[in-house]
C-alpha cells in the first residue's frame, strides 16, 4: 500500500471496496495496518453474514458509508442497524437493492439506484 499510494503526495485518502473485496479490505485495515491511514471508507454490498468482517466493521475508527441493498442475500437487518447507530457509520439502504444494486423491476429503476447510491457518496465525501 506504501508503494503504491505513497503518504507524502496525498492528504485524503479514501477507499472504495465492494462485495468480496470488503474482506480483503478490512483484511488490509485491520491486520496489516499501514502507515498510511485511511480518512474515509466506502463499503458496498459488504459481507456482513461473514463475522470476521462484521467485527472489523464494529470496531472500526474510521468514517464510514455501508451501502447495501434490501435484497442482497448479504444484507443482515440486525448487523446494519447495529452498524448504523454507530457514531462513525452512515448507512444506505437500497430499496429492492440486490447483490449488484440493481433492481428487479426494470433498467430504469436500477438507473435510478445508482443515481441514489452516488448521491449518497457525494454526500459522504464531502462531509
């Protein structure tokens, strides 16, 4: 990570990681922690049924935005309204949202997911 981000030329560092690549990201974070911190965190469609995740997420210092959809088969109702009432953690929850975060009922309304979900991260880079 050093390597290839190297601290001196950055001053924001953010990360983005979706579905198995949440793992390998708390993975990074977590155990093999870098001198480089990381100022914010996108997690979508994170593995929350996985516990060593879901406890790295619990633990988490870091601001974070975990964007998840209602019908992704890894959307866990107890562990995101746990995450959710954590100080650093926003939350946003995609409304028919699958694994992909699309939605079943047609291209349009997946457009507009996407449009949503965007939104949201411009939201939370900017905070």
């Amino acid at each position: 990570m050093e390597e290839a981000v190297p601290e001196e030329k950055y001053t924001h560092v953010f990360s983005v990681a979706k579905s198995i690549g949440t793992g390998g990201l708390a993975h990074l974070l977590g155990k093999h922690r870098t001198t480089l911190e990381m100022e914010k965190v996108v997690w979508l469609t994170p593995l929350l049924q996985v516990d060593v995740l879901y406890d790295y997420l619990c633990k988490s210092c870091t601001e974070n935005l975990l964007i998840i959809g209602d019908k992704d088969k890894c959307f866990v109702k107890e562990r995101v309204s746990e995450l959710t009432v954590k100080e650093n953690f926003r939350t946003q929850i995609v409304k028919g949202g699958d694994h992909s975060l699309e939605r079943g009922d047609g291209v349009y309304h997946s457009i507009d997911c996407l449009k949503e979900i965007m939104q949201g991260i411009d939201l939370f880079l900017d905070e």
